[in-house]
C-alpha cells in the first residue's frame, strides 16, 4: 500500500517545490518591481470608483489662489489671459536635454504642446492581437468608470481599427497640496457627448540633466504613472519609456508603495506635412487640413497591444 502511494506523494512534493519556487519567484521580482520605482517622484492621486470629466473639481484638487508658477519657483505664469492652463507644457524649452533639442521642433509641435486647448482633436483606436478579448472585457468596465474609456474591439473593424471619433479638452491647475510634482495640471479629454475619456494629470521633474514627463491616471483607489523621456523625432517630438535607462517606466501607485510594471509606451507628434508611418488617412479634421498627426503606443511584455492615431487642429480664432 506504502509503495502505491510513492507516486502520489512525490507527486505532491513536485508540486510544493514548484508553488514554493514560484511564491519565491513572485516574492523577487515584486521587491526588483518596488525598488525600481523606489525614488521616482510620482502622484500621490487616487480615484473612487468613477473618474469622469469632473474628477479635478470632484476631487477638490484645483487651485484658484495660485498660479502653476508659483508652485515651482518661476516667474513665468503659465496660464493663459484669462487665467487657465494652455497646454500640457508651459514652454517645450523646458525640456531640453542630452536627447532633446527643442530648437529642432517644428512650430506646429510646439503650439501643440504649449497651446493644446486650443486644438481639436480627431482619433481611432486598434487592439492588437492577442489582446483583443482582453481590451473588450476592460472596455466594458472603463467605460463605466469613465476613464481610459476608449472603444473595444467589437467596435472596430475587421482590421481592429474603430471609426474616427472626436475629442474635446480642457486643463486645471492643481493644488500642490494634492500634488506635489512641479508643473501639475489636469487634462481632462471628453467625447461628443461629454463623457470622459481620459483624465490625467500631467507634470514633470528633473534627474541627471534629463526632464521627464511625469503623467498619473487616477484608477480606483491607486494611479497608473507614466515617466516618458523627450526625445527628437525629426521635426517632431517623441515621448517614451523604451530603452530606459533613468526613471522611464510606468508605475501602479497604491496607498502601499508603487511597483514598476512590465509596460512600455511611446508617443510621436509630428507637422501633419511631415507625417509618419501609420499617418496616411489623418489628413484632415471635419474636412479642416490637420496641423499636427501624433501616434500613441503600447507593449506588455514587449508585445504591443494598442495603437491609437491622433490628428489636430487649431480651432478657429473668435
């Protein structure tokens, strides 16, 4: 009897050493994961369980008594006459580094980044596979929480590129007590019926001589951070956090700690003369010749999952 149960016993202990060396496993690569987001200034903002356009106001994290200068020292006031944030930068000069030279970025990207309320914006969406199933699941729950509310697969063409769609944009100053990174600003992105799209708070900080964009997504009861490091495309500008080799990454924020996720994304902007690949069909916005085309990327795991296609505009002056 003791021999017909050696099998099954030595079965079991197999299964116990490989459970045991993959909770060891696990236990590694989250303290590899906290340590990797250890100092890297991040936002300290959460969700509850709805975002939406009014998240800022909701929250309680815009300021009205002072200016985004003020909280970083300068002397500059970057809102604009009448008293709101322009753009998700203050002055692209800013970010001047060993990969960036602001000096070569056409004047098109330029106004975009420093004059983004100004522009209306036209987008499509395409889910990669094998991800599709994944984003049609998480589609139906962001939409919800009206954040990251971009449209699943099943709304896609055969191809996995959905219809081009609309959005709108506006910015809020935010409270340095809310968040402390320097420059914080929400910009909040709505469709045609004014629901939420994305809503994000953008800043930017400062390490070995390179200025990264800081960005945080309010999620329920955490953040998902982004640290994208500027560098020249051409004409145009890039944003990304492959090849990192400073605070690159995206980072899960919870009341925890934060962790450093297997994520990788890119973003281009180029002149709409320019172009680049995967451009072709933005060309125009309502019939309108578009100003600026911009491309937005995503990989887990190196594999990507998501490519969305801008085109921008200037709305026209009053």
């Amino acid at each position: 009897m003791a021999r017909r149960n050696r099998p099954l016993t030595r079965l079991v202990v197999a299964a116990l050493a490989i459970a045991f060396a993959a909770l060891v496993a696990l236990v590694r690569a989250l303290r590899r994961s906290a340590e990797r987001a250890r100092g890297v200034p991040l936002s300290p903002l959460t969700a509850g369980w709805r975002v939406g356009a009014d998240y800022p106001e909701r929250r309680g994290i815009v300021s009205e008594a002072r200016s985004a200068s003020e909280r970083r020292g300068g002397s500059d006031d970057p809102r604009d006459a009448d008293g709101e944030i322009a753009g998700e930068m203050d002055d692209v000069s800013e970010y001047a580094g060993p990969a960036f030279d602001p000096d070569a970025v056409a004047p098109s990207v330029r106004s975009f980044y420093e004059r983004t309320a100004d522009y209306r914006l036209a987008y499509d969406v395409r889910w990669h596979r094998p991800f599709r199933l994944g984003a049609a699941l998480a589609s139906a729950a962001t939409s919800r929480l009206r954040q990251l509310n971009l449209p699943g697969p099943g709304e896609s063409g055969p191809s996995g590129d959905s219809r081009v769609r609309e959005l709108d944009g506006r910015f809020a100053c935010v409270d340095p007590d809310a968040d402390p990174r320097e420059g914080a600003r929400a910009w909040v992105r709505t469709n045609v019926a004014g629901e939420a799209v994305f809503v994000a708070i953008y800043a930017h900080h400062e390490r070995d001589g390179t200025t990264y964009v800081n960005v945080a997504v309010p999620l329920p009861g955490a953040n998902l951070s982004t640290v994208l490091r500027p560098q020249n495309l051409g004409d145009g500008i890039e944003l990304t956090t492959l090849d990192a080799d400073g605070d690159e990454g995206l980072f899960l924020v919870t009341p925890l700690g934060a962790l450093s996720l297997p994520l990788d994304q890119r973003f281009r902007v180029c002149p709409a003369s320019a172009g680049f690949p995967g451009t072709d069909p933005f060309n125009d916005v309502d019939g309108d010749e578009a100003a600026i085309v911009a491309t937005h990327e995503m990989w887990l795991f190196g594999r990507k999952f998501l490519t969305i296609r801008y085109a921008g505009r200037e709305n026209p002056s009053e």
